[in-house]
C-alpha cells in the first residue's frame, strides 16, 4: 500500500479517536488529508510597531514581555494570565484566557511574536486571546500565511495543519501529475507538488494563486473528461426508437398555440429520440414558460410507438398536478395514464402495478413511490424528471435502471445561464425556452420598506375580498434567540395575523418541518381556495399551481437568493387576473438594494441569473441546493466560470486526439478519473 492510501489512523497523534473525528470531515487516508484544501487563509505577514496599531484591525507584533505574567482564576472553565509588552518604544496590554499553563513558561524579557484583533483605544491598544509564540520558535505559526481548515469538535485547524505538514513529509513525492504535460504547458500551470505544497504552505500570495488555479483547473478538467465519457459510454448503447411519427397530429390537438421556444425544444427532443441512441436532455425554462408540454409531446412520441413513459416529480401535490395536465393532454389520444404515490395503497396500488407490469397503463406518473422494487415496467422508453435538483442521482438512476437505456428528458425552472448550463451540466444536451405562453402574466414587483406594512395589510385585505388569494413567505421556521429578531417566523407569524390583523380571514401556514400528508392538506386546501392566505417557507418555490393566488409577499427578502426570490414571485401570475409581488426589505445594505431593483425590473429569469451570479459572487449562486452538480473540493462553479471554460476546452481537445484515454501520456489521467468516479459515483448524473 502507497502512502498516499495509508489509514490517517496511523499518522502520529491520530489514533482511533481523532481517526474518527477526521472520517466526519472526510478524511479517511493521507490522499484525504492531502485534499482537504483550506477553506480561508489568515495573513499573519503584516508586522507593525504598537504606537501605529488600529483596533479591529488583525496583525503580528514582535514585542518583550515588559511584566511578570499575573494568574488569576475566575471560575471553573475561566483562567485569566495578564501581562504588558513593549516593542521599545510603546506599550500593549495582553489577556490570554484559559492558558494557565503558561504562567510558569513566561516570563518578563522573554521575546515573543503575538497575532490577534486590536482591541482597546489607539492611545491605549491590547489584545485578548491572541496567538502567542516565542521569537525564536521553529516552524512558527506567526510570520506567514497560514490555512484555516473546515474543523470539527475535538479536530482544530492547527491539528490539521500539522498533519498535512507530516503527510507531506512522507508522500510528497508519490503525489501522480495527472494532467497531461501539453496541458500543462499550453495552460502555464504549475505541477502538482507544487501547488500540494503552496495551497497548504503558501510562500506568499502569488505562489498561493499559482497553486489555486493549478487544482481548480485540474478538479473542472477531470470533471468535464468524466462526464464527456460517460456521455459517450451511453450513447454506445441502443435505445428504443419511436417510429419517426408526424407530431402534427398531437399539436392539432393541443387547445392552444405552442410557442417558437416549445417547437424547437420539442424538435430537439424528437431528433434525440429518433437518433437510436438514447436521449440526454435537459429542458430549461423559466417559470411558467411551458416545459410540461414538451415532456408530453415526447410521452406521446413514445407511447404511440408501442413503448411506455413514467414522469418522476418530488411531491405528491406536483405528481398530482402533472397526472391532471397527462390527461387533459393525451387521453384524447386513447393514451391511458396511472398515478403513483404513497397514498396509494392496498388494492389499488396491487392492481396499479400489475397494469403498468403488463402495459395496460401507458404513462405513470408518481413520485419516489415509482422507484420502489415491485414497480416493474413491460417496455419503459422514456422517463421524465421535473426540477431534477429536488431528487438524489441514485434516486434517477433507480428508476432509469428499470428499462436498459431509456430516453432521460429533465425539467428544470431554475434559471442557470446557458454557458454555465452547457458546462456543469456535461452528460446532458441542453434546450432553453426562453419564451412565455401567449397570455402568461407578468408579474408586477414592488420592493418596500416597513413603513408600507399598513398599506400592505390593507392590499392583502382588498384582494382577498376580490375573491382571490395570497401567499406570504418568510425565512424561518420557528423563533430562534441566536437569530436576528427582525426575521419572520412562520408559525408565530400566522399566529400574528390570525389573531391581530386577518381574524376574520382563512390563514394556512406550511413549512419544511411537517410531514409530508400534512403539507399536501394544507397545499390541497390553498388550491381548493378554503384557505384564503398561505404563510409560508420556500417549501412553496416549487410547487402546484394556483391560479387563484394573485399576491406574493417576501418578509426578509434580503434573506433570499435573487434567482429563489424569481422562483418564488413565479407562483403567482398564473390565472387570468393581474398579479403582484411585494417584497419586504431587511437590512441587507446597497448589494441587498440592487439586487431587488433588478428583480422589481424585470421577469426575465435568465437575465436575473445572469445579474445575479455578477453580483452575489462565489458559492451564493446556487446556494445549498447543487443536487445533480458534481462534488468539488476547491472549485465553484460561479465564482470559476473562466477556469471552466478553459478546462472545458482542453479536456475536449485531450478527448478528441485520444477518446478513450489510452495513450501513455493519458494513463495517469484516465487512472486518476476512474478513481474519483469510482469514489464519488452518488454525485455524478
């Protein structure tokens, strides 16, 4: 065994306990601890003299102890140790907390480096609990740029460091190179000792730069060569053809005019399905822009052939919602179609299952119940997947593993501009409709301060009376003390209005938190129009339609992500009736500010991506919901867009003079991509 997979249980000062404590972070081996790359870095480089320290500034100050050090014990789990310090020329207060152990080890005249926050006056500067060591310390934490690793209790970021510090020791030179040395070259990045050693151990900041583009690109590379060959590894394999039908018939049916945006989706779809390999497709559009309409025209495609579809969406209330809109759209075509959720059980789900075994049942549409074991298919072609982010990839896999190599069409609303949708999402074709309905609402935005509360109230008031309903949403669930208390809570916020301003209006609250049979209830009777306002949490982003609701109000909405709160405002505008979107700002500042006068602009979802990847910057895109995105360990997706685009072009240009990687200069490359595929199968589509 290679050092780079030698248990971290074995390094010095592990053991089995704090083996443990590292597994919760990930790290298993000495290859683990080697990528576990820094999460920030603190620049203890600057030294400055004392009469020149600012308070709140951090910064590194070589003084001498000028005072015997003073104990003190205050209670249990609080020990004082005081002391003065001076560089010559001024003086400095120093309080250490809980360091008792070095009353006896330091002493006045001792010459000592220290890092920490200025606190204090400027005339009269100190610092509290700063970092300490002794002038003449080797290998010194001070000085120097030093990593902060992700910790957990009983692993700090020290222990951390000096672990990687003793795994490069021992495996600094088994680290494989596994990029090719024209890329290297072509791209100017450095090798990859170099950027081990100068991510974790940064000589300065430029070397810190070098060693960061080097891994980024590296991750994004290996990413893009993965997918591009699993891609061709699917394509490989034969689907089922639909007969080359003329879907002029189903689009004569249809009760209204598709869009251009629809047609050429559709077209592209069918030209996918009808290739003989299987289909790869992601449909993205917008909210509201008419994506089920295209799944239902390949449904029909498939079905019309002799062969079957099942449509895959998150809850129950969404699986009902598509059962209903499959009707309308294909019954007339003698196309029969089934619905599969939890809450069918007994002699019904019995009889369901035996229809969709034996093809009596063309089109299924369900939930996770559909991957369930017993629920077997007699010719399954296509499966859909409706806002794909929402399932876990082994989830897709399940139920495309009940037909060998089925044509897999995904919806999506959530807007990701086109670039970076053709890149991160490498496995799938991509379709954009980026045109609404004839007669889609535009939903008109207003962003408010607290002063309109009152006028607000009274508007909700009004469009209730009209006969119409409202949705309010907030950010949290529950009341939280560690929580500024300016964020609305979803229950005691229902429970305000129910008893102070609403009393005499039908209020339903739905959260995150409840059960499953409980949210569709609440959901069942807001669309059934008994409740008349719905507070509520993002769990209503996406979610069943309710032509009925013509108001969206966002209480925090400087809490939001821009790209949600446009998820969010795509819930109303959907009956014939003008709509609205009112947001309440919190005290987010001037990025707060521009962001909700970019949404209150306009109701383009892909443009709002656009603004919003430039503003909110890295990571913040897409927020925790990055289901379905390969894992990465220091790049993001956003924040590295140029990197991506290069590594995307390089790793096409490797593939198509070697497509299988077998050449010599790409063994290490195709060694290095089985590794992580084999590693981190659940978090590629």
């Amino acid at each position: 065994m290679g050092n780079l997979e030698m248990d971290i249980r074995y390094l010095p000062g592990v053991g089995e306990r704090r083996a443990k404590l590292l597994n919760k972070l990930k790290i298993h081996n000495l290859r683990d601890l080697l990528m576990d790359y820094p999460r920030t870095y603190e620049d203890r480089t600057v030294f400055k003299p004392i009469a020149e320290l600012i308070p709140g500034e951090s910064v590194c100050v070589r003084a001498t102890i000028a005072t015997d050090p003073t104990y003190s014990y205050v209670r249990k789990g609080m020990e004082l140790l005081k002391f003065r310090v001076t560089d010559g020329a001024s003086l400095m207060n120093v309080t250490l907390f809980n360091k008792g152990y070095l009353r006896d080890r330091l002493h006045r005249g001792d010459d000592i480096v220290l890092y920490g926050k200025v606190g204090g006056t400027e005339t009269r500067p100190e610092m509290t609990s700063p970092v300490l060591e002794m002038e003449t310390a080797e290998n010194g934490v001070t000085g120097r740029i030093v990593p902060i690793y992700h910790m957990t209790a009983g692993v700090n970021s020290r222990f951390i460091s000096k672990l990687v510090g003793e795994a490069m020791a021992r495996c600094a030179d088994e680290l494989v190179d596994p990029l090719p040395s024209d890329v290297r070259r072509k791209y100017k990045l450095c090798t990859a000792k170099y950027a081990c050693e100068n991510i974790h151990f940064p000589k300065d900041y430029e070397s810190l730069d070098t060693a960061r583009r080097r891994l980024i690109f590296e991750e994004l590379f290996i990413i893009v060569c993965a997918m591009k060959l699993m891609r061709g590894s699917r394509a490989k394999r034969a689907a089922r053809v639909p007969e080359k039908a003329d879907l002029e018939e189903y689009f004569r049916a249809l009760p209204f005019e598709l869009t251009g945006a629809q047609r050429r989706a559709i077209d592209e779809a069918v030209r996918d399905m009808t290739s003989g390999r299987p289909m790869s497709r992601l449909v993205q559009g917008d909210v509201g822009s008419g994506k089920t309409v295209v799944s239902a025209a390949c449904t029909w495609l498939a079905v019309k052939s002799g062969f079957q579809a099942a449509v895959m969406a998150p809850t129950e209330i969404l699986a009902g919602q598509h059962y209903k809109t499959f009707c309308d759209l294909l019954s007339g075509f003698g196309i029969r179609v089934g619905l599969l959720t939890g809450a069918v059980k007994g002699k019904q789900r019995k009889k369901l299952i035996e229809e969709i075994k034996n093809g009596d049942i063309d089109v299924v549409i369900g939930t996770h119940a559909l991957f369930s074991d017993d629920v077997e298919f007699k010719a399954l072609a296509l499966v859909t997947t409706d806002e794909q982010h929402r399932f876990g990839v082994q989830q897709r896999a399940a139920l495309s593993a009940k037909s060998e190599s089925p044509h897999v069409l995904v919806m999506s609303a959530t807007p990701i501009p086109r670039t970076l949708a053709l890149i991160i999402y490498g496995e799938l074709d991509v379709s954009v409709i980026d045109e609404l309905p004839p007669g889609r609402q535009t939903v008109d935005t207003f962003a408010v301060g607290e002063s309109y509360r009152a006028r607000i109230y009274n508007f909700i008031r009004k469009i209730v009376s009209q006969g119409n309903q409202v949705y309010i949403v907030c950010p949290m669930v529950e009341e939280n003390d560690e929580l500024p208390s300016d964020l609305r809570s979803v229950e005691e916020y229902a429970r305000e209005l129910r008893e102070k301003v609403f009393p005499d209006i039908s209020i339903g609250v739905i959260h995150g938190k409840m059960k499953p049979k409980e949210k569709d209830r609440v959901m069942t009777e807001f669309s059934e129009g008994k409740t008349k306002i719905l507070v509520s949490t993002t769990v209503i982003e996406v979610g069943v339609d309710v032509p009925n609701a013509v108001l969206m109000v966002v209480e925090n909405s400087d809490r939001f992500g821009l790209s949600q709160l446009h998820q969010l405002r795509g819930r109303v505008g959907r009956g014939k009736d003008k709509s609205y979107c009112i947001l309440f700002k919190g005290a987010g500042g001037d990025v707060s500010e521009q962001r909700l006068k970019i949404l209150c602009s306009t109701n383009d979802g892909f443009k709002i991506a656009e603004e919003d990847l430039a503003i909110r910057g890295p990571g913040d895109f897409f927020g925790s919901r990055q289901h379905g995105l390969p894992e990465t360990r220091i790049c993001e997706y956003t924040r590295d867009m140029e990197l991506l685009k290069l590594a995307q072009t390089a790793a096409l240009d490797t593939l198509e003079r070697d497509p299988e990687l077998r050449s010599p200069e790409n063994e290490k490359l195709a060694d290095e991509i089985n590794r992580v595929l084999t590693e981190s199968a659940d978090t590629f589509s």
